[in-house]
C-alpha cells in the first residue's frame, strides 16, 4: 500500500534539511505511533522496516519509546529458551 501526502515546497524543503529522506521519517513515524498504541508488535515493527531487534531498539529510543521494549529479562529468557532448546552455550 502507498500513502501519500503533499507538504508546502518550502515546509518540505526545510524538513528534508533537518530529517533526510522525508518518505523513511514518515513511515518511521507512523509505525512506531502503531507500536505505541499497541496495533505492531516490536517484531513486526522490524520487519516492516526491515531492521533487526537492536536497530529497532534505537529507533524507539530516538522516538523515546521505552515500553513495550525488550528489557534485559527479555533478553534472558530469550537465552534460557534457548538453552533449553539448543544446550548451554559454551565459551
């Protein structure tokens, strides 16, 4: 699907200056409004930019999204799981 919308040229040319590539800002804009009002997940949020799980975690912190990230028990029950699933990992 595409949106799209149009912006004076000169409200254009300014936030193009100050933020780059303007069609990345507004679809990184809307999909983390999403995530913020819990419509995406953090995953689905990465795959949509096509990012991985700390990129991800970046981009929120840039938006200064703290909930619904992953937290270090995250992480770690990630790595249990996978300890479980996989054996304990091995220096």
């Amino acid at each position: 699907m595409t949106v799209s919308f149009q912006l004076p040229s000169e409200l254009a040319e300014n936030l193009q200056r100050g933020l780059g590539d303007l069609d990345l800002a507004a679809k990184e804009a809307l999909l983390v409004q999403a995530f913020r009002s819990g419509l995406i997940t953090h995953y689905g949020l990465s795959q949509t930019l096509g990012i991985d799980r700390f990129e991800t975690d970046a981009l929120l912190q840039r938006y200064r999204v703290t909930e619904g990230t992953l937290t270090s028990e995250d992480l770690e029950e990630e790595r249990n799981n996978l300890d479980r699933l996989l054996g304990p990992a091995r220096s």
